[in-house]
C-alpha cells in the first residue's frame, strides 16, 4: 500500500521549545487519521507542518509525492494537492460564500468563471448550503461557515484533506452538522487527517488513532483502541475526556 | 483705499484650485510611490525591507519646508536653473506624502489577521494573487479613515509650498492682505475655503468606508 503522508522521525522547535520529538507516522489512500492528545501535545503543530505551514529541523515528510522537508519544495504544487480546514474557518470576510469558493479554481486552475460557479454550487450542496451562496460569511451561524470553509477545500480537489480542530469552536449542535460533513467525506473515500478532541468521532469514522503525547506519538492502532489503552497516559487521557 | 472685493474673492478662488491640483499631485505621487515603498516595506527581501524603512524614516525625520527648499535650490544646483515652482512643490509634498503614506498602509496591511494570509496561502494562491484579492481589499477597509485624514493634512500643508513661490491659497490670502490690510476679513476668507475643501473629504471618507463595509453588515 503507497503512503499518501509519510512523516519520519520529524523536530521542530520553536525556539528552546520542542514541539515535535521524532514523529512518525503513515496514513494511506482513502484511510482516516485522528490525531488526538493534550493540549501542547503537538498535534497541531504536526498538521501545519504537512502542508509547510510549518518547516521542521530534522526529519522527512513526503506527501502525495511531494518532499515537504526538501527546502526547494514547491509550496504552491503541494497546496494544489492538500486542502487544509482551520479552527477559526478562515473564510474570506469581504467575499461572498460563493466568491470565497470560486477565488481559488479561477485564480490557481484558471477554470472560466461560469464553471467555477458551478463548482461552488456542486461542493456547496455536498455541504448542505446551496441556499447560501449569495451570503457573506459574517451572516452564517459558525457551523455554516466551517462547512463553507470545508467546500472552498473541496474545490480544489485535493488529493488529502487536514482539519485542524475544526470543532473546538461550535457548540455541540453545529459540531454535530460539521462532523456529519466530514463523515460523508471519509465515506466518499477523502483521505483526511484530523486533529480533534471528538473521541466519540475518532473511535467511529477513523481508520487509524494516533494518539501523541510531549511531542512524540505515543500510540497508535484502529479506533478500538482508546477502548483497551496500552499506555497509562492514553488511559488518563481517555479517561478524563468521559 | 481698496476693500475685499468680489475681484479678490475670484483671486482666491483661482488660487484654490492650484491648492487642490498641488494636493492632488501630491495625493497620486505619494500614493504610489507610498504603496510601493509599503510592499517593500513587508518585503521578504531584507535589503529592500531596509531601504524602505531608512526612506521612510528620513522622510517623516525631514520637516516639509526643508525638503521643499532641499528640492528647490537643490535641483537649481544640479544645473536645472529654471525649476517651475509647481514641479519643485509637486515633487517635495509627493516624497512627504509617500513617507506617510507607506507607514500607513504598512500597517493597514500587516493589521489583515495571520490567519488571512494562511487561508490564501493554503489554496494555492501566489503571493501577487494573495495580496491584491484577499489582503488589499480587507486592508483598504481598515486603510480609509486615516488615510482621508492624511489627505486632509496634504489638503493644508499646500500652504508650505509658498516657500518656493508658488502662489496657491494662503500666498494669495498674503498678497491680498498686503495691497488691503484687512487680514481679518482675508484670511477668514480663506480658512473657510480650506474647510470648504476638507469637510467634504471627511464625509465622502465615511460613505466610503460604509461602502466597504461589505460582508460586516
């Protein structure tokens, strides 16, 4: 099985502080990482380093063929393949919702406005949202606009797709329509890693828990998992999120 | 003895629009020049960043009246010996206005969220594309009011350019008051003509940053 992501004994510090401490890990075409863990644990930081949003000391990433760690990386190619979802959405304030999805086809694929139009409308109705493309993002309620935030991602067509603690900001009832997105997205075959703190999520829709801890990946396996921990800091970990 | 005629009034009015073309020179010269040095001023390149910073720095450091001089008599130095008053005023308030300007929109741009410029990044937009679709239309919201008010600030500092005989609103308000001696009814004249000019400005700065609006409400 070709690795989609492959991450090898990965640092990075920012300034005395070590974030990341030798991480290494795989995710495969079509599978569903979570990457799960503490506060200041790194996960985030591992995320943002995927796409070079982030560059580490030592250490490889390959992703969808691209040497991310390579300093003559092409960034623009590598974002071509990789969509990436915020915490705080993102969206682009003084564009409509169909505008923010359209920016991109049309300025980095040069794809004519009327079909980019009708891109948006496709990956908006994915998202449950066709009635909203005249809107502006600051008239959609927080769920909306991370679902909207999630469509401009798909309309690029990425080959992987990262959700940075997409929830952490919603409350539980448009967390709930957000993750519905990204279940149906895990079930049209997305490869996707997310950084979450939604257990319940990672345990049901993911292929594979990578649970990491004071920068190291601690431990990994299928989402059954973090019901039989192995180590004692998982245990307290799930333990205190019941 | 002569008083403040409709003949004076109509002096003035001529004067006033060589303050608005002056203001205007001023405005466009320094805006460009004023943007360009605000992208190098955020530019990558250090050496650029550090050219920038010393132009910007020297200009705000440099009272308007010694630059005009400095350009007046410099450029007479050079050899031009015939340096029209308009040129020699147009490009001293254009330095000034660029120094300003290129501080203001520096910041204007740099006050985008972080967050902004990753989005862009993140979809694969170049960095020409990023800044003149997603940065520049949020900064230009943020960049109106103290950029309107800058204007306003060029608006009178045309005044200064009378150093080097250019005859705009305030030299005229003096030659005036030089052949009628009534400098109160003169120079009243005149302060209300740079209201006239700026008040409307100031207004035309709200609507615009209502137009701009968009997307708050």
């Amino acid at each position: 099985m070709s690795a989609v992501v492959r991450l090898h004994n990965v640092h990075k510090s920012f300034g005395s502080h070590k974030v990341l401490e030798g991480v290494s890990f795989e995710v495969g075409r079509g599978e569903v990482a979570a990457v799960i863990g503490q506060s200041g644990s790194g996960k985030s930081t591992a995320l943002r380093c995927i796409n070079a949003l982030e560059t580490i000391e030592h250490g490889s990433i390959d992703v969808c063929g691209h040497a991310v760690h390579d300093p003559k990386l092409d960034r623009r190619s590598l974002r071509r393949d990789v969509g990436i979802v915020f915490q705080s959405y993102n969206l682009f304030p003084h564009l409509t919702v169909e505008q923010n999805i359209m920016l991109a086809p049309t300025c980095v694929k040069a794809l004519p406005k009327a079909k980019a139009r009708e891109l948006a409308r496709e990956v908006l109705a994915r998202v449950g949202l066709e009635a909203k493309a005249e809107n502006y993002p600051e008239q959609l309620s927080g769920g909306q606009q991370q679902r909207v935030a999630i469509a401009r991602s798909l309309a690029m067509q990425p080959k992987l797709m990262l959700f940075d603690e997409v929830t952490s900001a919603l409350d539980p009832q448009l967390t709930g329509e957000v993750l519905k997105v990204m279940e149906d997205l895990a079930r049209g075959g997305m490869t996707m890693i997310l950084v979450t703190h939604e257990m319940a999520f990672a345990r049901k829709v993911a292929s594979q828990v990578i649970y990491m801890h004071k920068g190291k990946v601690w431990e990994t396996g299928p989402g059954s998992m973090l019901d039989a921990p192995k180590t004692a800091e998982l245990a307290s970990f799930v333990g205190s999120g019941l | 003895m002569p008083t403040f005629s409709l003949v004076h009034l109509e002096f003035l009015g001529w004067a006033a629009l060589w303050t608005l073309g002056l203001s205007a020179i001023a405005f466009i010269g320094g805006g460009l020049v004023g943007f360009a040095v605000a992208l190098a001023r955020i530019s990558p390149v250090r050496g650029l960043r550090w050219a920038a910073i010393g132009y910007i720095q020297i200009v705000q450091g440099t009272p308007l009246l010694i630059l005009l001089f400095l350009i007046y008599f410099g450029i007479a130095i050079l050899g031009f010996s015939e340096v029209p008053a308009l040129a020699a005023a147009g490009l001293g308030l254009t330095i000034y206005s660029s120094g300003f300007l290129a501080e203001i929109w520096r910041g204007c741009i740099q006050s985008v969220p972080r967050t902004q410029w990753e989005a862009a990044e993140c979809l694969a937009l170049t960095p020409w594309q990023r800044m003149t679709r997603v940065i520049l239309p949020q900064a230009a919201r943020i960049a109106t009011a103290p950029t309107v008010g800058f204007l306003v600030q060029i608006v009178k500092n045309t005044s200064l350019a009378s150093v080097v005989g250019f005859v705009e609103l305030a030299q005229a308000g003096k030659l005036i008051n030089n052949s009628i001696f009534e400098p109160f009814t003169v120079f009243m004249v005149v302060a209300a003509i740079y209201f006239a000019i700026c008040f409307p400005l100031s207004t035309w700065s709200r609507s615009l940053e209502r137009k701009l609006n968009v997307g708050r409400r």
